[in-house]
C-alpha cells in the first residue's frame, strides 16, 4: 500500500502545496485560486497576491 506524499509551503496566508508530484497549487482554506506546473510558479503567483489575513472568531460583538 502506497501513501499520498504532501509538499506544503505557506507564503502571504496562502497555501502553496503539491500531492505525489503533482500540480502545484495555490489555496485559501476555502477555495483553490491557481495550479501551476512548477514550485517557483506557484510560489510566485503567491506572491504577487495582496497579503491574506487570517480571520478570527465573531466575537467582536459579544457583551
């Protein structure tokens, strides 16, 4: 039995990440934004991206 080897690099808040030496892409925990032959592309387009901020809790209204 084989498993999936991950390669995952985390540039600007965005995750740039490969599975078995595939594709490489460039996520948001919600949505893939790109897939891109190779690391530096991928890297590069992460780049490029205005900086993400991770959100945190709702709890800017809690009394």
């Amino acid at each position: 039995m084989s498993s999936a080897m991950l390669t995952k690099m985390h540039i600007n808040g965005y995750d740039v990440l490969s599975v078995n030496s595939g594709p490489w892409r460039v996520c948001t925990q919600a949505d893939r934004l790109g897939s891109f032959a190779s690391r530096e592309e991928a890297l590069a387009y992460a780049a490029a991206l205005p900086a993400r901020k991770e959100r945190g809790g709702r709890a800017a209204n809690v009394k």
